[in-house]
C-alpha cells in the first residue's frame, strides 16, 4: 500500500523525488525550486503533499547531466554535491 502511495501513475512524491536526484535533504529541494532550479510540483495530494511528474523529474535529470560547466551548473553541481555531504554526515550519527 506504502508503494501506492509513493507512486501514483505519473506523479511522484517528496520521497520518490529525493531518491532520485541523490537523497538531498528535503529543505534543499524546496530552496532549489523556490531559486527556480528545480521543478515546481504540479499536484497537490491533501493539505501538505505535494507531487511532481515524472516526466518533469526525468527531464530535470537528464539536463543536469548533459548540461556544459556554465557558472549556474557549477552551482547547482556544488548544491547537489553539499546535499550528498549534509546526508552522508547525517548518515554517520
């Protein structure tokens, strides 16, 4: 049932979403989309969860990994970079 609910057709949830561009903490995927640097979620699931579409998520990974090192891809690699860091030290406690 958990699974239903983390994958509905082609929305994906908070949690789906975090697995799949590297675990960042969740506060860092809210920064990146109020900056603009990251999908907004396109549904609303009750009063607090928010999903996005897959297509949308696939295609923001697809970018990021075919974009050149322009001065907002170093930025936005560093962010994604320090979000791997912030998790592995959370990881270690």
């Amino acid at each position: 049932m958990a699974a239903t609910l983390d994958y509905l057709g082609n929305y994906l949830t908070l949690g789906v979403v975090l697995g799949r561009v590297g675990n960042p903490h969740r506060s860092t995927v809210w920064r990146w989309v109020k900056r603009g640097l990251f999908p907004l979620p396109r549904r609303r699931l009750g009063q607090r969860r928010m999903m996005w579409t897959e297509r949308e998520i696939e295609g923001w990974l697809e970018d990021m990994s075919c974009m050149s090192a322009s001065p907002s891809t170093r930025m936005m690699q560093d962010m994604v970079d320090q979000a791997r860091i912030d998790q592995a030290l959370r990881e270690q406690r």
